[in-house]
C-alpha cells in the first residue's frame, strides 16, 4: 500500500524573523534561519525591503567618500534645507552637493552630530569649535563668532549634543567625559552667562568611573548613557535644581548614534544588544531582556568585529528601525511594532547595500547617504541594480528527528515577483550543499477597473499570487528549506511554502 504524503505548511515564513539563538532542531518554524535584503511586511510575511534611489547628480564635492551623516534643516517659516557631512566637509544639498564650510576652518574627521535648535541647526564634533547654520545668514559660520556668543574657549568642544528642554546640552568632551553641559535658555550660543551651567557626574556612576556616550530626554528625564551604566535627571526644565531620579548598573550605549526616538520609547545599542531605556529602567536587570535577544551572539559578535563606526534610524512608516554596522555593510532591520513571546523584536538583515547613513524627513520620507551622494529608500532595485533577497528556514523534522524524510514536492506561494527568476533550495541534515530547482514568474499585469478589459487580464486591486508546485529529490533526517530571488523592480511577498515529504524508518 502506498504511504501517505505528510506535510508542513509554513504559512508567512520568517513571520518572527530570524532566530539563530536557539537549537535548530527545536525551533519553531515561524523563524528563520536567514533573512536576508527582507523586512517583515504590514501583513506578516517576509517580504524584499525597498531597494534606494540616488537623487544625487553631481557628488564633486563628496569625491570617493561617502555621506557618513544627514540632517534635515526646517525653520519655523517653512524654509527646509538638507545638510550631510562627508570628505571632510560640511555639505548642503541633494542633487547638486555643495560645500558649506566655513572659510579657513580645517576639517579632518566626519564624525559630526546635527541638530536643530530655535530656528538654526548646530554642528558638534569633539575637539572643533561647533558651527551654526540660520536662513537669515545663509551660510555655516562658528559659534563663536554670533551675535551674543560665548569666546570660542568657553564653548565646548564636544562629541555629543542635544536639543531638549530649551537648551542645548553637550558633552563627551576629549579632556572630561563626566561633565554635561547646558546652554542659556534658547540661546544656543551662550555657554558662560544667564542660566548655562554644568554639572560633574562623576560620583554619581553606579558602578564607579563611566565616561558619557550620548544624551536624550524622555518623559521630562535628561538622561545620561555611559558606556556601562545610565543615570537619569528629573527636573532639567530648570538645571540648576534638578534631581537625580535613577540609575542603572551593568548596561550603557555603545555609540551615541545608536540611539533613536521612538515617540514613547528611546532605543539604544549596548554592549549585549539592541535595549529600550523604558524596559531597561523597569527591570534593572539587563542581562535578562533585550530587543535583539533572537540574534544576541550575532550583535556581540558585529560589536567585536567593527572596526569603522555605527548609524541608526527610525522609521514609523515602514514600522523599523535600521541598525548599521558600516565597516562590515551589515545592517539589522528590527520590526517595532511588535515583539515574539520573548520580548524580542522580529529582525532581518540586510547586507551589501553600502549604506553608510540616514535620516526621515519630517514628511516621512527616508533618506539614505552612501558614496554615490544622497538616495532615497524607494521603488525594488539598488539605483537600478538588482539585489538578491533570500529566505531559509530552521531545520524541519516534521515532528520526529529519528525518521528518515524523503521530500517529494516543495510548493511555494509568492506574492509580487513580477518576471523574477526564482531558486528554491533543500538540503539535508545541516549540510551546506543544496539541490536546486528554478522558476521564472511571468509577467503579471495587474488590472484596475477603468483601465484594462476584464477579457485582457485578469482584474485585481493589487499584486498578483504565484502559485508553484516543484519536484524534489533526495533524503535525510532533518531538512532545510530555502528560496532565493534577484529583486530587479517588482516587489516580493512569501506567502507560504508547503514541504510535502514521505516518512521513512527509523535511523
């Protein structure tokens, strides 16, 4: 008699993104092994991010370098104005790049934090006097030299700056990396008179000496990362008096650019993945919780190993925020609006995209800095280069590891992949050589009442379904299940993947 065909149907594959924390064998079929150019898409499935486009022409000024930092300038009379930063020098601009440096000022590093702060936009980088950007003036000039300024000895040099609670705010300062910093109210180029101040942190650490990394303020909270502890202000409406109101031991931010709003939360890497300060402050206990807990070992190990510097952003459109490690080109895209049975956040990752910095417009637009100049995070191709989107899934088992599985059929369901050539692979028992068997989607015209007749093409209201049914071969205990794609301009969505196999005698 003929033995009956079982089956795992994994519906929205990778619907809890990537796992590789856990046993491979016991893992839950809903996480996947790799996820690679995906993002987790506004239905639950694993989809192909959004490929950029380069809106920069001519890129002179930037020569071979790349745009390491963006910021978008808005004044309070609607003026808008993007600045960037890259081959040492401050930039204006999108499509045409053009210099705005201060005359005889000599940049040699492009590690530049932007803000913007009553009606101007402040450039700070540790060890160079902060520069200053107005409409009225139309043009980058030195602090020191506006209006009211402070001497350009009594303005602080630092590596961190924020704008909050009207003031700015500065520190990591290369000869003091205790002391934080603050401004005359609304007046950002005061640091020595009215109600500027200062404060020594030092004997406040939780764990003895820290050296502060970044700053952010959070429901009426100045708080203070270092690089091992966070200490927390309340009160910094009025400086002089404010309190501490919390600290904690055993976790800081690796980088200050690390650190993104998300309008009820404030994001930060640590040194064992990606944190949230509200859950950070609630537990007091690091070890036991982290965003990033599915991929921990992935994140310390890109920590060990970057040798270059770290950019981050957060979109609440596309529903992530983007984790770059630059020197490796690895970037970690964490779904946010919602988290696993852990508390972690679903995670894919991108790779080889060269992106090297970011920033979201106030209309939500993304913006993307990379060596070709300015992009935008649109359309599916790379500035018209395909780019290859790959999904793997945890060993299968279907239920019993001591079984012989004989796979018969592998039937995939996309959704999009307009023309695509696609490569379904398996392999057996963690082994790294894969059998392969390759689609071509067709050419999908999707029809819109008013535009096409119902005789021509089929009428749908979106992107079309794919249904294939392909032949597999050989056998093993366990198997692996994987699909690959080159995205050239359509979008891709994987719906499902039905694994068909025979269940042979015990080992």
């Amino acid at each position: 008699m003929a033995q009956q065909l079982q089956s795992i149907n994994l519906v929205a594959p990778a619907f809890k993104g990537v796992n590789t924390e856990d046993s491979p064998l016991a893992q839950d079929p809903s996480f996947a092994e790799v996820a690679d150019n995906a993002v987790i898409d506004k239905r639950g499935r694993i989809a192909a991010r959004k490929g950029h486009s380069v809106t920069t022409t001519n890129k002179t000024v930037l020569g071979s370098d790349s745009i390491r930092s963006i910021k978008e300038f808005r004044d309070d009379g609607g003026n808008t104005k993007i600045f960037s930063v890259g081959n040492n020098k401050i930039i204006s601009g999108t499509t045409t790049l053009v210099d705005e440096t201060p005359g005889s000022y000599t940049i040699t590093a492009d590690n530049w934090k932007m803000v913007t702060f009553n009606d101007k936009i402040y450039f700070f980088q540790g060890t160079y006097e902060p520069l200053v950007y107005d409409n009225a003036s139309s043009s980058v000039v030195k602090l020191s030299t506006v209006a009211g300024a402070s001497g350009a000895s009594d303005i602080p040099k630092s590596n961190e700056v924020l704008a909050a609670y009207g003031r700015l705010w500065c520190a990591d300062i290369s000869n003091n990396k205790s002391t934080v910093f603050w401004s005359d109210l609304l007046i950002g180029q005061n640091w020595t008179g009215g109600t500027s101040g200062s404060i020594d942190i030092s004997k406040v650490w939780p764990d003895g000496y820290d050296e502060i990394v970044a700053l952010a303020a959070h429901n009426s909270l100045l708080i203070i990362f270092g690089k091992h502890s966070i200490v927390a202000y309340q009160g910094a409406e009025a400086p002089a008096s404010m309190t501490l109101a919390d600290t904690v031991a055993g976790v800081g931010c690796v980088d200050r650019d690390t650190v993104q709003y998300t309008g009820t939360d404030v994001l930060f890497l640590s040194h064992t993945g990606l944190k949230s300060f509200g859950r950070t402050i609630q537990e007091k206990s690091l070890p036991i919780s982290s965003l990033s807990g599915n991929i921990t070992k992935d994140i310390i190990g890109s920590l060990q190993t970057e040798s270059s510097f770290f950019r981050s952003v957060y979109s609440p459109e596309e529903g992530f925020y983007l984790l770059t490690f630059v020197g490796q080109d690895i970037t970690y895209c964490f779904d946010v609006r919602g988290t696993t049975e852990n508390g972690s956040y679903r995670v894919t990752r991108w790779v080889s995209t060269g992106f090297t910095s970011y920033v979201r417009k106030e209309n939500g637009d993304l913006l993307i800095g990379t060596s070709n100049g300015i992009s935008e995070y649109t359309g599916y191709t790379d500035n018209a280069t395909p780019y290859r989107f790959k999904y793997y899934s945890p060993s299968l088992t279907f239920g019993d590891s001591s079984r012989i599985k004989i796979l018969k059929k592998l039937k995939p369901t996309l959704v999009g992949a307009n023309n695509a050539t696609v490569f379904l692979k398996w392999a057996y028992d963690f082994k790294g050589t894969y059998s392969t068997a390759e689609f071509t989607v067709g050419d999908q015209i999707t029809g819109f009442f008013g535009e096409s007749e119902f005789t021509a093409v089929e009428f749908t209201g979106g992107a079309l379904t794919n249904q294939r049914s392909l032949n597999a071969t050989g056998y093993g205990t366990s198997v692996v299940v994987g699909l690959e794609a080159d995205i050239d301009g359509s979008q891709l969505s994987l719906q499902e993947i039905n694994v068909m196999a025979l269940i042979g005698k015990l080992l």
